[in-house]
C-alpha cells in the first residue's frame, strides 16, 4: 500500500508541478524587439576610458517601417547581477550617449534593421571603478575581476509603445583582455 501512495504522490507533485505555459515565446519575431546587440571589436571585455561602439539589432514586424524614437543612456552597473534593475535612472555616473530616429527597413518583410552605431566611451577609472553603495573605491580584486557598464536602449513608438534592453560591458584592469 506504501509504495503506492507513493506512486501517486509522485504523480500528483509531477503533473501539478511547475507549468506555466503563458510565458511569451522568445523565438517568434511578433513584435517591437532588439534581437542581438554586437560590438565593433571582438573583445568581451574593456578597459577604462575605450570607445566602444555598439549596433543594436531591431526587429519590428507589426510595425511596418513606422518611426522609431530611441535613446541611449550608460552608467556603472548598479548591480545587475546581484538582481538590481538594469536602469541608469538616478544613477550619479549616467551619461546620455545617443538619440535619434529609426525606421526598421523591410528585409524579408520582416522589418529588421540596425541601429545607427553608437560610440560609447567607458569612463575613466576613478569612475567606472567606484562603488556605489559605498561610494568608495572598489577593491583591486573586483577591479581586475571586472566590474559592470550598462548600456541602456530605449525604443519609443508613435503611439507611447516603449521597449527598453540593455548591454553590460565588463570593465578591468586585467593587462590581457577576455576575447570570448
């Protein structure tokens, strides 16, 4: 008799487990989307004070080559990684890099195109390498570790529809950069 209520103990924990199937699916182009963000360079990592320039891939298949309105902000990560959200809002270090228009082109009817590259210049070590819960200098490990900087994209439509996504560049002192 044990071993089957444990049978149907299992069973039940099983079939009432974890199925929420109303989350959206990712792979589909079905709406107001960045679909990749890629860098000029093929490092991963960078130090204080480069250039970085930034295309941000969009696809917008509902909109059918309508306007865009975006701007671009960056700051020192607040945390992300920590579970902090990926805003600049507030941020004492945001700087705003870019604005602009964008119309997503037509190819293969399915309205993709590439943002404008935009040239974002990490700031200088006593910047990027502070702390912001403390406001102190972060440790030489963390500075070598790596630490982030937010790029922050925000689509806005005609019709007050906005899309907000992010690039997280990883700044270091490290004298070899990762390259991956």
């Amino acid at each position: 008799m044990t071993t089957k209520l444990r049978i149907l103990a299992t069973l039940l924990v099983t079939l009432s487990g974890c199925g929420n199937d109303d989350l959206p699916n990712y792979y589909l182009l079905d709406r107001l989307r960045v679909i990749a963000v890629t860098n000029s360079t093929a490092a991963a990592e960078f130090s204080p004070t480069d250039s970085v320039t930034l295309s941000f891939h969009i696809s917008d298949p509902v909109g059918v080559g309508r306007t865009l309105t975006y701007s671009m902000v960056s700051c020192v990560d607040p945390g992300v990684n920590l579970g902090a959200t990926p805003t600049c809002t507030g941020n004492p270090t945001a700087t705003m890099a870019v604005t602009g228009t964008f119309i997503s082109g037509s190819a293969a009817t399915n309205y993709y195109g590439v943002l404008t590259p935009a040239a974002v210049t990490i700031p200088s070590a006593s910047v990027v390498f502070l702390d912001p819960t403390t406001g102190g200098t972060r440790s030489s490990v963390d500075q070598f570790n790596g630490v982030g900087y937010l790029v922050v994209l925000t689509l806005t439509t005609s019709s007050g529809e906005t899309l907000t996504s992010f690039k997280r560049l990883v700044v270091s002192t490290k004298s070899t950069k990762n390259q991956n």
